[in-house]
C-alpha cells in the first residue's frame, strides 16, 4: 500500500530509555484508527512520533509513499494536524480567532488572512457545529465547546491526516458522542485518516474501524474490535478481568468489567463462604447448584448475576471460543465444552448430562438453536426427566425466531414448556424464581 500512512518497524526512545518497540502498522484513507492499552503503554508517545514530536530512533513513517520525516515543516503542517490532549487556551482570544490561526501553514510570512481563509474556517466551525462559538472568547467554553473549536482548528490545516489523543476524556457523554460522530464523519465523508488514543474501550469499539493495543511500548493485539476487545488481551494488557459481550442491536463489542467481589466468591472459596456467612440471605444459596445450558453469550449475564447471589453455578455445552465460554473460565465456572464452531459430539452430551445430573435447578437460556446444538435441547429434556429437579425456560424472543432447525428445535422447546418448566422472559428473572425455591 503507497497510498495512506504507514508506520513501519518504528523505535522511539525518551532520552536512553525505549518507550516504543518495533511498531507496524498502517491506516488508509478514510479509516478511522483507535489506539488503545494502559497507562504509560506508549499511545501518547506514538501519536508525538507520527506528529514529529519525537523522532523515530529506527524505522520509517510514510504518508502516500514520501517519508514523513523528510518534509518540510510547511508540507507536513499542510499533511498532519493534531489535537492535544491538553487543548487550555489561557489568552481570550476569539474562537473564529483560534480556529484561523489552523490556516498558518497556508499563508506566506506576514500574509493575512483572506475571504478564503474565513471561508475555510467558517466551513470547518459549521462542520464541527461550533460556528455559533465564533465570537466568544476561548476562556469562556466549556470543555466540549473548546475541544470542537480546537478540531475545527486542526481542520482548518485542511490535513490529511488527523491525530488526536484522547479527544473525549473529560467529557460528558453528549459531547463523547458528538465528537466520535465527527471523527467518524470526517474518515467516512470528508477522506481524512485519523489516528486517535481513545480511552474508553466501548467508544473505541463503536467508532473505530480498527484498533492498535499496545502494551509496554509494543503492539500488543491489532485488528477488528472482534479480534483486539476480546477478555483474554483485555487482561493480558491491562490486568483486568471484564466481560465481553455483542450488543443486541449493533452487534458491537461492550466490555464491562467484572466486580472483585464477584471475583472473590468465584476464585477464592474460603472467602467466598466467609462472605455468605456474613450475608444470610447469601448463605441460603450456597448449597443450590444451577446448571446454565447456554452458548453465543446467552448465558454471560446469568453466570455473573448466579455467583453474585451466592449460587454454585456450571455450564454447557459451549464452543471453545464462544462468549460464554470465556466468563465461564474468568468467573472459575465448570464448563462443558466442544470444540470450536463444531457441532456437539454423543461424547460431550454424555459429559454435559453428567453435569446437568449433579445441578438443582436446570436453565434453558434463550439460545439460538441449530442442528450443531440441538443436543443442549436434547439436554434439557434429560433434566426435564430428572426426579426433583426444576428446569427454567429463558424466552426473551420466541424459540420460533431462533429456530434454526426447520421447526425441530420450537417443536420440541415448546414441549418441554408444556411440560411444567418454568417459563421467564427476562433473563435476569431467572434470580426470583431460583431464589424461591
Ligand atoms: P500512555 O499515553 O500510553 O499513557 P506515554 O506515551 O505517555 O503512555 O508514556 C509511555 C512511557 O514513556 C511511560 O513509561 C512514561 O513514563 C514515559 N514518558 C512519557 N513522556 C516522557 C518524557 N517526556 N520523558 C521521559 N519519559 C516519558
């Protein structure tokens, strides 16, 4: 690829201390890159080397081909405009004022601005919807109307490439949303390439086209939100256990983590029945086993709500790889498990009904169902079968809409419905009814 920018096998160091190593990437037109990881995991640094702050030990960064270190300062002011993290401005300048001073790398020494200069600057306030701002002083903006002013400022470059570090921290969450809409705006419509340190994973996730993961100065993960916000590299890069889960209506990424006290009751047994104790309404739980047949994710939420409540908690059958399966092994959750994207062998059914036999309360979640997973249905008839056990039906959306099947699998669920299980619509209600048993 010559055109777009490439950072290839880039070293920075601070003084005599490496802070990036062997950095690889590259950004296309029109395409909106995050940059995400810890604290002092080198985003800052990296935006100043692209941004010439700081300059490449070893490796080349490139825009369309030409090496960026060999511009002139005027050609790579006209290329690269960056937003700081810090954008105070202490002088009370107008804004239209600050927003002109971004036209500095198209004027001549001395050179005024022109009608075509307002002109830019103008188009830029509009686009950014801060031309209403124009006459008031900087001092007197709020933090989302500053940081509007100081990205139409940036534009007024008329770059190629945008670069900004953590443009939304600091702000509540109309002005994040405004400001990610934006940059989203400016790669989809507008062409530029933007390179931004984003904070807060779940906008990284929603506006990001692809992400960067660094950790301690090296990329860590790169790819989709799908390939880099998964819990595993979360937790490798930044210690935290957190559940990953698809939005129902976007399909994107959400991560949230996980409390420690969930943690503490799941990973440390002693404690856990140290704290149940403490807790009476906890304490009852403690001996109730609630088997989670469950895959895609439906089961996620429950595991964690189930071991909050004090409840000893399993799971199957899941694919390797699945969701469910990954916060079944963050919260230490036995699980029965296939291999990935594989249809269920007799082999692991047998294992999994082993699991439901030694379970008090069996739930069905509201699972899209398959011929690959048809046996977790088979499973929940087996437990429909067993002598004093309760089986709890999840049916957020009808097993009709996630039949897929031909009509086996709804056939056979709304037996097992007929049956006398319990039936529940939400799925955080799956709680009460166990609780009342
Ligand atoms: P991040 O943006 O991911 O929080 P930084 O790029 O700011 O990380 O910092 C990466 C590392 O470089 C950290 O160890 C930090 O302490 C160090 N560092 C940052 N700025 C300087 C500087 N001006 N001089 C020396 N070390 C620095």
């Amino acid at each position: 690829m010559t055109s777009g920018i490439k950072v290839k096998d880039v070293d920075a160091y601070y003084g005599s201390v490496k802070v990036l190593e062997g950095m690889d990437f590259s950004a296309a037109q029109g395409e909106l890159l995050g940059i995400i990881g810890p604290n002092g995991s080198g985003k800052t640094t990296l935006l100043r080397t692209i941004a010439r702050i700081l300059k490449p030990k070893t490796g080349a960064i490139l825009l369309d081909g030409k090496q960026v270190m060999q511009m002139n300062n005027k050609e790579f002011s006209r290329k690269f405009a960056a937003v700081p993290q810090d954008t105070t401005i202490n002088f009370e300048f107008a804004a239209l004022d600050v927003v002109l001073m971004g036209r500095n790398p198209h004027l001549g020494r001395l050179e005024l601005e022109s009608e075509k200069d307002i002109d830019i600057a103008r188009r830029c306030m509009e686009l950014t919807h801060c031309w209403h701002l124009a006459e008031r002083p900087v001092t007197e903006l709020s933090g989302g109307e500053r940081q509007l002013v100081i990205i139409a400022r940036a534009l007024t470059q008329e770059p190629k490439v945008l670069l900004l570090d953590e443009p939304t921290s600091h702000l509540d969450i109309n002005y994040q949303i405004e400001i990610m809409e934006l940059l989203k705006h400016l790669t989809a419509h507008e062409g530029l390439i933007i390179i931004a340190v984003i904070h807060d994973l779940n906008l990284a996730a929603q506006y990001c086209d692809r992400l960067v993961l660094l950790r301690n100065g090296k990329i860590f993960a790169m790819g989709t939100q799908y390939e880099v916000l998964t819990a595993g590299n979360i937790k490798n890069a930044f210690g935290a256990d957190v559940i990953v889960k698809r939005h129902a209506v976007t399909n994107q990424c959400y991560v949230s983590p996980i409390p420690s006290s969930v943690k503490r009751k799941t990973v440390d047994p002693i404690a856990s029945s140290a704290n149940a104790n403490a807790n009476a309404s906890v304490n009852a739980n403690k001996d109730k086993t609630v088997h989670l047949i469950c895959g895609g994710g439906a089961g996620a939420s429950l595991m964690y709500l189930l071991t909050e409540h004090g409840y000893k908690v399993t799971a199957g059958v899941v694919n390797l790889l699945d969701t469910d399966c990954e916060v079944a092994q963050l919260l230490n959750i036995p699980v029965v498990t296939e291999a990935p994207f594989s249809p269920i062998t007799e082999e692991t059914f047998n294992a999994h009904v082993k699991q439901i036999e030694k379970a008090d309360v069996v739930v069905l979640c509201n699972i899209p169902v398959g011929f690959g997973n048809l046996k977790n249905i088979e499973a929940a008839e087996v437990a429909l079968r067993q002598k004093g056990k309760k089986l709890v039906v999840v049916e957020v959306d009808k097993i009709e809409n996630r039949d897929f099947t031909g009509g086996e699998a709804a056939e056979r669920v709304n037996a097992i419905k007929d049956k006398g299980a319990v039936v529940v619509t939400k799925t955080e209600d799956v709680v009460g009814v166990v609780d009342g048993l």
